[in-house]
C-alpha cells in the first residue's frame, strides 16, 4: 500500500503520524506550514466575557507568550473538542465546547446570552470573520493576530516525485489554506496524476480548493475532528487493499 502524506503543522503532524502507524498505514509527515508568534499588544482581560479560541495554535501562542494566567479565569469557548482540551491543559478553568466547526461555535456563542466583548487571539490568516458573525447579535469581539501560519515554499524533490508516481496515495489536508498552498506547491503533477491522487479533507470548504486545482478524488471527513479523519484514512487505504 502506498503512503500517506501528513500536512499539517508540527507538532500536530507528528501526532497524526503516530494514529496511522497505529492503523497499520505507513505516512509521511511534511508539515506545509509553520507557525511563528507575532509580536503584537494584547488586551488586559479586565473587561472581558470570555475568551474565543479557534485553534490549538491560539492556546500554543498564550502559552508561548507566557500569558494565560492573565485570561485563565475567564470563560473559554472553543471550537472544539480538542482545542477545549488543549485549554484546559495550558490552565484555563472554565472551558466549553461546541464541539464542532466555526458555525456551530458562532452558534453557541449566540445561545449562551453573552453579549460581549469577547477576547479572540487568533492567527493572521482567517478563514471566517468571527466579529462580523457575531455583529448581528450584538456582541462586540476584540480580535489579536497572535500568530502567522508561514507556508514553505517548496515540496522536497522526493515528496513531489512520490506524488506523481503512485508512492504516496493520499493527502490528508485539514484546513483551507493548507489545500491552497498543497495546489500551489503540487503545480508540477498533470492532471492524470491529479485525479489519481486521493485528497482527504476535513470539510467541503477545506476540498474547495482541490478542487479548483482538478484534484478530483475527494473524500470528506463525516465531522471536522482528528477521529474523522482517521476513520477516512482507514476507508481509503481498505479500498486501495481490498480489505
């Protein structure tokens, strides 16, 4: 069976790594991109309803930055499940989840009766506007680019020819701008290669720009979480086997 290749960031590409070893599925990790604080003022939390966090890249940079003590006795609501654990564990105390993607958190935000100002340290590239999802309702956010996700500029020269010629199979893409820059850096591969090669997303919005690039062989996650997307990583590699 062929490989599969790992795009994420460090050190969440190690941690998938070791979930497909664990089913038996041989991959290969290059994270495209790599995060990298910025050096920016943060609010003092005096003031503050809760604290918004979309990634576990947002609960790294706090930490990071040495400032989670500041905020850990405000209410978080993350995203998800795992971003509420990775909270819980940096030392915020009151963590909810909602346990889903960013409609479902704009969603229980609307349902908790808060009504602001929120705290949202978040990275430079957004996919969604979290202060103009919630200016309908009312509630203020106050949103810090804490970190930059900075892509890499070139796929290794083994990876790529793998890609083109069967030794990696599928491409496990987790977030939108991950799927822009993989169609950017995989420019090289015709379209038959293309077609060829599964790109296993975590959501339709993520496959969108495969798609565009004619990656057409896509398989969608059932909900955007890691366990989704390793019960799609078995799927695809039994169907390649047979199994």
């Amino acid at each position: 069976m062929s490989q599969m290749l790992i795009t994420r960031p460090e050190p969440d590409a190690q941690s998938s790594l070791a979930r497909l070893q664990a089913l038996d599925i041989e991959g290969v990790a290059v994270p495209l991109m790599e995060r990298v604080t910025l050096d920016v003022s943060l609010p003092p939390a005096d003031g503050f309803a809760a604290v918004v966090l979309t990634s576990a890249n947002a609960v790294r940079t706090l930490v990071d930055r040495g400032v989670v003590g500041d905020y850990a006795h405000l209410p978080v609501l993350a995203v998800g499940d795992r971003t509420a654990r990775d909270a819980e564990q940096a030392g915020f105390v009151r963590v909810s989840s909602a346990a889903g993607a960013f409609g479902d958190l704009v969603n229980a935000i609307s349902l908790s009766g808060l009504k602001g100002p929120l705290f949202y340290p978040t990275g430079k590239h957004q996919s969604a506007d979290l202060a103009k999802a919630l200016a309908p309702m009312g509630v203020m956010v106050a949103t810090a680019k804490v970190y930059d996700m900075v892509a890499i500029e070139t796929l290794p020269t083994g990876v790529l020819a793998a890609l083109g010629d069967g030794g990696i199979g599928a491409v496990l893409v987790y977030s939108r701008r991950t799927a822009e820059i993989f169609a950017q850096l995989a420019q090289s591969l015709d379209r038959a290669q293309r077609q060829n090669l599964g790109m296993l997303c975590m959501s339709e919005a993520v496959a969108e720009p495969l798609l565009e690039a004619h990656f057409n062989r896509i398989g969608l996650a059932d909900r955007p979480d890691e366990e989704a997307m390793m019960a799609l990583a078995l799927g695809f590699a039994r169907a390649q086997t047979g199994s």
